[in-house]
C-alpha cells in the first residue's frame, strides 16, 4: 500500500472506476483500477464523515484504497484443496532441481542435482551413489548446471536418457544422450552430444527436456538472457533461444527434424515447435489429452501459464503475460497467442515453476488440475476454472514438480528436499512443514540474488 504523504498529480481529473475481470489470483473481480491516491483519499474522507461509527464502512475503505487489498478481499474462498506434503527426502541432495521417473515400472524416483548428478530414490531411501555424476563437464551456478532430464519411453528396452546441461567450458546448453550401465542403478559416463546452443548471457538458460505422446523429445531453451531480451531472440524463426524445440532422436545423426515442425523446411531454426518465450523452465504433457503446459518465467511483473501448440507466437518481448512490454503501449498484438493465465509479481511472488495437469489416482479432486507454483513465495497454486489458486503455502523454494508414473506428482526444493503431494487427511503435514523456511523467503527486491536464479 501507498501512503498519502501528498496530494499527488491527478486531483483534478476525474476517476475513472473500472470492474475488469481478474488475471491474477482467484475469484477475484479486481476494482479501482484506474483511481489515483488523490481520487481515493477524497473518497475515503468523504466516506469516514458520513460512516465513521461503521466497521463495515471502514473495511469497504480499506477495499477502494489498494487495488491488490480489493482483490483479495474481494475474492471468494479458493476451493477446499485439501492437499499436503509428504517429506520423502530432506537431507543428503545439493540443490536438487528435477524428479523423475524412468518408466520402466521401477519404483526408483531420478532427482537431478543442478551440479551435475542424478541421484536415485529408491524404497524410501536415498542411494549413496549417483545414477550419473557429471559435475566435471557442468558449469555450475546461478541459473547453469545440469538442468533436465528425461527418459526415452522405451527406456527399459533401450536404456537410453537424455539431459540438459550447461557445458563447463563456456555455459553453452548441451542436450546430450547417454546410457544406463549392466549395473540398473548405474549409468554409463559416455555421452553422445546431440544438440549444443550458444549462450550469450549466464541467465535464461530454459532447461527442460522431455517426450511427448508423439515420441520426440521436447527442449525448452531461454532467451539467454540478459534483460528484456536484447538480441530479440524469442522473436527470431530462425534461432533457438527463447523457444520449445522439438526433435526425432530415434532416426537421423544425431537427430533429425519432425517433418511437421513449422520452420522444417528453413536453413535455420528447423528444431522450433513454438517460439516467443522468455524462461519456459519448466513444461509438461497432461497424461491424458497429450496438451503440452509450459509456464514462462516473466520480467518483473507478470508470470505466465500458456498451452502450446506448434507453430504458435507466445508473445516475447513483445508482450510479457498478457501486457505490451516492448512497446510498452500499442503493442502489436496480431498473431500472437496469450497466456491461458498469468499472476502478479506480489506478494512474495517473483518466478514461476511449471507443473503438471494432476493424473494421478490418489487424489481424485485434484484430477484434471494443472498444478504449479512460484519459486520465490513457496506457494503451490492450481488452475481452477482458468484460474490462479493457492492451493498451499510451503515455504519451500520450488524449483520444480515431477511426475511419477502412476500420476502422482512432486515438489522440489532447491533447498534439498524433495515432497510427495498428498491428498487429505494431513497427517504427515507437521513434519513437512517443520522444514518450512518462511523467515528465508528470497527477498523480491529486482536484481536479488534469490530473484535472479531462475529468473
Ligand atoms: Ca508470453
């Protein structure tokens, strides 16, 4: 909230009241949009002279005075989500980023620590030895490191994984291949480089990777950073930052290109499924429709949620969520295909982490639920109705979901842990919750270390 230290500029024109539909948090109608401090404060002196013994009175002032207190005090109660966090690993990972699961209807959980290891949970319990340690081959900090995984569908025959890393070298992003050993739990350290991209900035470095019911494999790649997009990279068809990729790893050397990609027939470019995206960090397929989710880390203002199609414009830098960015005003807008929902940077909020449409069996009012979170508030939030809910408060700093293959879903703290989601009774909520960090939330001052890191 502001305080009225002056009558500021505007006192003489007259308000504009605006009801527009919320694209923030949920069930909200957010009001006064378009009122400045002076026009509420008149208001607000106006009001306490004729209702100043109502209680009711002065919480309708407190509504008109922030538009973000209207918004939540407008809102109607979130549906009941009614979900926990089951611990299942809190000690023994460095900075884990990702978990997954090899399909090959193993019990085993992959968790991929961002300086270059794979570590395998299996029956509860954390392998002293990583699956893969690549650490030597990784450039390690900030928003570099060993950044994704996935496992080739037909992994149990075939024993092939893919990962994303960033090269020791240079921070260039790698898509790399490599194979499991004769020993299950240990993977081979040769590698077959598939695909190496460039980065011109440390940041932006996008980072996930994974199949879709198609049977390509998916890559989401950053604008490379730095701020604001400055080569213009999400925009440009024919390279490959700031975009989903999308390849055929199972004919061609190393790969060949999807004869439907939509530049396929260019010189450059070939590998583009959609384009326009800032920091995709994290996408996924719903189990059931095959849909791909993809949630674009924004600027300083607004994060997003888009359902991608191939061929399709998201929208950066021309516009960041559903607001003009460059130009700020007017921005053409023809051709470009917005967020299915987006939410402020506020409240503690500062970088979105993309999840999964909920297929799992265990929590049946969740199912059919597109459930994310933000890094930097520790929120799980959900898409109900096309929108933004929070669902729960963790204090965690989210750095990803994963999946397991039944549907069950994950949480990962770049802290070192890594949660089960579980539907009620909470009876394990205390213990995951005594690990709750609230006093360390990163602080969202612009340019935090914190805020930076998957930013
Ligand atoms: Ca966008």
């Amino acid at each position: 909230m502001r305080s009225p230290r002056a009558l500021p500029d505007g006192c003489l024109s007259t308000p504009k009241w605006e009801i527009i539909p919320t694209r923030t948090l949920p069930d909200m109608t957010r009001r006064v949009s378009h009122t400045n401090t002076c026009h509420k404060l008149l208001i607000l002196l106006g009001f306490f002279f004729f209702h100043r013994r109502s209680i009711e009175t002065a919480l309708a002032l407190l509504l008109i005075w922030s538009p973000s207190i209207s918004a939540f005090a407008l809102a109607k109660p979130p549906p009941k989500a009614n979900i926990s966090l089951f611990p299942l690993v809190t000690k023994g990972l460095e900075q884990p980023v990702f978990v997954t699961h090899s399909g090959d209807q193993g019990q085993r959980l992959f968790i991929v620590e961002q300086a270059g290891r794979i570590r395998i949970l299996e029956k509860g319990r954390l392998l002293p030895t990583p699956f893969l340690d690549i650490t030597d081959r990784i450039n390690f900090g900030g928003e570099r490191g060993l950044l994704g995984l996935a496992f080739h569908p037909k992994f149990s025959n075939n024993g092939r994984f893919f990962v994303n890393y960033s090269r020791a070298a240079d921070g260039a992003t790698v898509i790399s291949e490599f194979q499991v050993s004769d020993t299950i739990n240990l993977a081979k350290p040769a590698e077959k480089i598939l695909l190496t991209i460039s980065q011109p900035y440390g940041n932006h470095n996008g980072g996930m990777i994974a199949f879709g019911p198609d049977g390509f494999l998916y890559m989401a790649t950053g604008d490379g950073g730095a701020g604001e997009d400055p080569g213009n990279r999400g925009q440009n068809q024919t390279e490959l930052l700031g975009k989903i990729l999308r390849i055929d790893i199972d004919h061609g050397a190393p790969y060949s290109i999807p004869q439907d990609n939509p530049f396929a027939t260019q010189q450059h470019g070939q590998e583009i499924f959609a384009f326009g995206f800032r920091n995709p960090w994290r996408f996924s397929f719903d189990q059931m429709t095959g849909e791909l989710w993809a949630a674009d880390v924004g600027h300083y203002r607004w994060e997003e949620i888009d359902r991608v199609e191939k061929g399709k414009n998201y929208g950066w830098r021309i516009m960041e969520g559903m607001h003009c960015f460059k130009p700020s005003t007017d921005c053409p807008q023809a051709g470009l295909t917005l967020p299915v929902a987006e939410y402020a940077n506020e409240s503690g909020r500062c970088s979105i982490t993309g999840g999964y449409v909920y297929r799992g069996q265990q929590i049946p009012h969740l199912q059919g639920t597109y459930i994310f979170g933000d890094y930097c508030s520790g929120e799980v939030m959900g898409l109900v109705n096309n929108r933004v809910t929070v669902f729960l408060s963790t204090g965690l700093r989210i750095a990803s979901f994963g999946e397991d293959a039944t549907g069950e879903l994950y949480v990962v703290d770049h802290g070192g842990g890594v949660y089960r989601i579980t539907g009620p009774p909470a009876a394990k909520l205390g213990q995951a919750q005594s690990s709750h960090r609230k006093s360390e939330l990163p602080n969202t001052t612009h340019g935090s270390e914190e805020r930076d890191l998957f930013k």
